[in-house]
C-alpha cells in the first residue's frame, strides 16, 4: 500500500448549529439540553476526516482509533460551533490530530484523536468476517 505524504500543519475545519437532536438529554450522555459530549466527538473526527480527504488516493481510508477529549464549556441550542483539527503528527499510517472547537470566542473543547491509514476493501473485509 503506498501511503500518501500528510504534512504536519495540514488542517480543515468543520460547523455545526446546535440542534435538540445533539444535546446531551437526547444522546444519553446527561439530562442537560447543551451541546453532548459525544457530539463534540463527532464534530471532532469530522474535522479529522476533512482535513484527509483530498489527498487519500482511491482505496485508501482513514478510522479513528483513539481519542481523548476535554469539553471545557456548556454550547446551547441554536449557537453555532467550529471545530479546527490540525494535523499534528505523522507516524507511519497513523496520524495525530489537534482539534479545538469553539462557540465564537469560547473554546468548548480541545480533543485530541488519532486516525488510521488502511486500504479501505481489505477493513471493510475483515469487519464482515472475511479474514482475507
């Protein structure tokens, strides 16, 4: 598998509106109606996503396989949030992002997450059993 060349610095950045269906009451993540933790997490690795995604050549793909979060301030419904990832490192076929989502001014939550280059038919193979 010949793997693309990320460069450190390398970022994208992805927006979310608040909606009732990404607070933490309607994700089982707590009974507040703010902005879910497991949303932030989500926003997060679609930043990661982005910031690959032109340069992954056909067949490869990226997974998330690791992630570590601090979700530092309450976002109500109807705000909008940024999140930022910014390619961090490179180390063979893992990448390390730095993420920072921010409600305007605020900084909401700083994740860290790491993703995995793989050929994408093989991942997919396995996951459905197929050892080959």
């Amino acid at each position: 598998m010949e793997l693309p060349e990320f460069a450190p610095g390398t970022n994208a950045r992805v927006e979310l509106t608040v909606g009732d269906a990404d607070t933490a009451q309607s994700l089982g993540s707590g009974d507040v109606p703010v902005l879910g933790t497991p949303r932030v997490l989500a926003l997060a690795e679609a930043a990661t996503v982005a910031a690959t995604a032109r340069q992954l050549p056909g067949g490869l793909t990226t997974v998330g396989v690791r992630a570590e979060i601090s979700h530092l301030a309450p976002t109500p419904v109807g705000r909008l949030v940024t999140a930022l990832a910014t390619l961090a490192e490179v180390d063979g076929r893992k990448l390390a992002f730095d993420v920072v989502v921010r409600d305007g001014e605020t900084l909401v939550a700083e994740v860290r997450v790491e993703r995995m280059l793989l050929d994408r038919r093989r991942f997919i193979a396995r996951a459905l059993g197929d050892p080959d």
